[in-house]
C-alpha cells in the first residue's frame, strides 16, 4: 500500500516538464467542454477530515454547487492504455462475481431471494 509521498516516489519518479505545466488553477475552456461532452464524470474532494471523496455523474446534476478549484488537469493518456480498460482480453467473465443483487443481499443482511440483473434494470430505467 503506499501511504506516502516517499512510498510513491519509490514506485514513480518526481513529475516534471509537461506534467507540472498542464496543472491549473482553474478550469479552462477545454476542461469545460471535455466534462460537458463527457457521459460519465468523476469529481474528487477532499473534506475538512482530510479525506478524498469522490462523486460520479452519468446525467445533468439536479444541484449545481460552485467550488473552489485548486487543481485542474487533463490526465495524461498512458494510465487508461495501460489499465487496458478496453482491451477485451482484460475483461473478465461477468461469472466470476455473484449478481449485484446478491452481493447486495449479503452486504445488508438481506434474506429471501436475490433481485435479479433483469429486475434491477426494470425497476432502474424509469428514473434514468
């Protein structure tokens, strides 16, 4: 696990050039329009305990808050084709994992039958 800057510097060298260039203080015109034309949106936080929080948006917000923002940046492509995020050899057989509504159940405590995929999608797709 790396709990620090020294654990992260031992995995990765000290950013430079480019790197620290592309970081803003602000978003600019194209950080605004990639999160507009994006379908999904990840913003992270960090609260008044220190800790990151991290929020996802698949549709238009139903609350707009105004923040402050410390730090901007397009991220460097490397990281995504690595992962092979797309890369179909990467991906694993849905099978590997109990259904959601299973994990769900266990998680809660839940007892009685598992709500299946196709149940969950019907009961989502009216508040998409």
């Amino acid at each position: 696990m790396i709990d620090g800057v020294e654990a992260l510097r031992g995995l990765y060298a000290e950013p430079k050039g480019r790197s620290l260039k592309k970081q803003l203080d602000r978003l600019d015109a194209h950080c605004m329009r990639f999160i507009s034309l994006s379908p999904f949106v990840v913003v992270a936080t960090t609260g008044a305990d220190g800790l990151a929080h991290f929020a996802g948006a698949a549709r238009a917000p139903k609350l707009a808050l105004e923040v402050a923002v410390e730090e901007a940046y397009l991220h460097c492509a490397k990281a995504l084709m690595r992962s092979k995020l797309w890369a179909s050899e990467s991906r694993n057989e849905r099978s590997v994992l109990p259904t959601m509504g299973q994990m769900l159940n266990d998680q809660t405590g839940t007892a009685g039958p598992a709500e299946t995929q196709e149940q969950m999608v019907a009961r989502y797709l009216p508040a998409l």
